[in-house]
C-alpha cells in the first residue's frame, strides 16, 4: 500500500496539513471569483523602509501588549513588510528568516519554486541592477490557529515612471514552535468587469 504525504512531502497520516487547510479558509474568505481588479487606494501600505535586516523579525514583539489576536497580526504585517522589502533589496538574509524551509511558491504559469531557488534568486542581486519599488495595498490577514492567509496587492513601480504593474498575491503562513514562516505563495486572479 501506497503512503499519504503531507503537503511539505514528509510521510503523514492522510492529511494534507495545516497549511493546505489554511490555504482553503483562505480561499472561502476571499470575494467571489478573486480580489478586486484595481487595488483600493484609500489606505495605500508604504513600501518597507531600508533598515537594517532582522535576524528575527518576530524578536522585538512584546508579547504582554494587546490580545494575542492583535500580537499575530502586527507579526504577519511585519513579516510581509521585511519580505517585501528582502524583494526590494535582494536580502536574503530576511528572505531565509521568514520562508519556512518547506516553502512552496506557485507561479501563474503553475511551475513552483522553493526557497533554495528564491534565496538564490535574490543572491543575483537583479533588483539592484534594475530597481523598483513594491507597494502592498488592500491587505487583509486572516487567522486560523496555527495557520493565517494574507492577501494584497502587491503594485511594482521603477523610481521616476509612471507606469505600473500590479499582481494579488495569497500567502499562507504557519506558526511552528511559536514562530511564524512563509508556506506557500501564489497569485491570485483579478476579478473581471
């Protein structure tokens, strides 16, 4: 008899693990047939400033402020903001701290990367030849114990031009040993008029 796998390919018991189930959750809590065409611009999310790279994104969270609702969710914006900003800069210091090691990326095209590819990628330092800045719009966090989705609107721009692209992207992440890490990436399509 053939053995199930969980999603991160270890030997499990049938299941497809916390992340799969995020990753339907979030798929329910989505609007019919995707996220907004054109990004809501009333409450644009600044593109991450260029400090320096925490080692740990989550270590300067206070754990006795707020409720642990709230605690979670200022850690995923963070963790979404220093990974844009590792796209930005081609840090893959940041970018190492946030994937976890079991990290899938879907493509539009359906092809997956992992995050030995997304660490080498930003080792080419492309950004640095040709920079852009990212900008997060319309951002929504949803929380499922373990397990939280982030959808956004993720807007390139090149410093001096007009023109701009946009893309919806759905992140799942999960929280092991109290640490939060990327899952899975992938984009998401637009809704149609």
């Amino acid at each position: 008899m053939k053995s199930k796998s969980s999603i991160d390919g270890s030997p499990g018991k049938g299941t497809a693990g916390p992340a799969l189930t995020a990753l339907f959750l979030c798929l329910l809590a989505l609007p019919a047939g995707g996220m907004p065409a054109t990004p809501d611009q009333t409450q644009p999310r600044a593109s991450p400033s260029a400090s320096q790279p925490q080692a740990n994104p989550q270590a300067n969270r206070n754990p006795s402020q707020g409720a642990p609702q709230d605690r979670d969710l200022e850690v995923l914006r963070r963790l979404e903001e220093d990974y844009l900003r590792a796209e930005i800069e081609d840090n893959g210091t940041i970018a190492k701290s946030i994937l976890a090691d079991d990290y899938v990326g879907l493509r539009a095209d359906g092809s997956t990367s992992d995050k030995s590819e997304v660490l080498s990628r930003l080792a080419r330092h492309e950004r640095s030849r040709e920079p852009y800045l990212i900008t997060a719009t319309n951002m929504r966090e949803h929380l499922f114990g373990d397990s939280a989705c982030v959808t956004y609107t993720k807007v390139y721009t090149r410093p001096g031009s007009q023109a701009a692209y946009s893309q919806n992207i759905l992140h799942v992440l999960t929280r092991r040993d109290g640490i939060w890490h990327l899952q899975l990436s992938s984009p998401l399509p637009a809704l149609r008029p």
